[in-house]
C-alpha cells in the first residue's frame, strides 16, 4: 500500500500550542502531513503569510514527516493536486462541530474520495484559538503554555509594533 499522506489545513494566525499537539498527532498516524496556510482568507491576518510560514517551519523543524506549505483557491483541489488522502481537522468544543461538518460535507461533496478526520487536542488545549490568543496578547496578558516560545515572543513583538504604528 502507498504511503499516506494528511493535509492539516488553516489560517494559523498564528499556531497555538493546540495547532501543535494536532499536528504532532496526525504526524504520528500518516506517513506524511502537510500543515496547508491557506493564502487568501477573507478575515485580516495579524501575520503575513511568511511570519505565518516562518512560525510553522520552525515549530515543526524537528518532524520529518511534516512539511509546511501554503494554498490558495479550494482546499479539495489542493489536496487533489497533492494526491492526499484526508484531511485533517481539530475539534475542540461542541461549538466548534457546526462549523467543522459543514466544511467536511461540503468538501466531501465537492471531492468525495476526501475524508475528513477530526483530532481532538490535549484537553488542556481544548480552550485555546488564535483568536482568543491575540486578544489576550493584545491586552498585555501572559500567552505562555498557550503557543510555542518562538510565537510568544513574535507576538509581543508584533503587538508592541501594531501600537507604535497608531
Ligand atoms: O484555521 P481556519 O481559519 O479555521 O481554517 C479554515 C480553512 C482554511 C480550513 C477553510 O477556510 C478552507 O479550507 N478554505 C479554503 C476554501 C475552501 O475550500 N472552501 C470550501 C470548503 S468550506
């Protein structure tokens, strides 16, 4: 049998401690994972689309079969185009599980050879997003143990040249 390959897709703006378990997870069952940044999302990012790169190639440096790559345009053509198998999602909270189905059938509709799989984090991960991240960043709170070292300080950074722009 040919070896599996897994796309981890997101806007990982940016990767939190929870991203990573996931990934360190899904890097434990598939041959191969790639972490997809997707390039165009509507929202605005805080991170460019390279500090987003940067920050995933640096925490995943030490997982060989991972690789981090970015894609524009639908997910299932992308994973098509890569010849993955699944497609690789966390599930955290019940909240998160409408939104999570929706994409998953829309996406086994669009491509039906495509299953999606749902990893649950760590549950002491279970709480955390990028969004809530930022904010908390943003207010001058502490996001240690909520994203790896080298995002904590691009953060600080990042926050602290935001305000000296305004
Ligand atoms: O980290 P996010 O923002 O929850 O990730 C969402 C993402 C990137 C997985 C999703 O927005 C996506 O796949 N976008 C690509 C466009 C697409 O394929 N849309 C149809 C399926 S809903």
């Amino acid at each position: 049998m040919s070896d599996i390959l897994a796309i981890y897709p997101g806007s990982f703006d940016p990767i939190t401690n929870g991203h990573f378990d996931l990934i360190q997870r899904s890097s434990r069952i598939f041959d191969h994972l790639i972490v997809a940044l997707l390039t165009n999302a509507e929202k605005q990012p805080l991170f460019s689309v390279e500090e987003r790169v940067e920050m995933l190639e640096a925490v995943t440096r030490d997982m060989k079969n991972v690789t981090v790559d970015t894609f524009s345009g639908l997910l299932v053509d992308y994973a098509v185009k890569k010849n993955a198998r699944a497609i690789v999602r966390g599930i955290r909270a019940f909240s998160d599980y409408e939104y999570e189905i929706q994409m998953a059938l829309t996406n086994r509709k669009l491509q039906p050879k495509l299953e999606t799989l749902f990893l649950m984090p760590a549950e002491e991960y279970a709480y955390v997003s990028s969004r809530l991240v930022k904010e908390i960043a943003r207010h001058g709170g502490s996001v240690k143990d909520l994203v790896p070292p080298m995002v904590e300080e691009r953060l600080s950074r990042k926050i602290v040249s935001t305000i000296d722009e305004v």
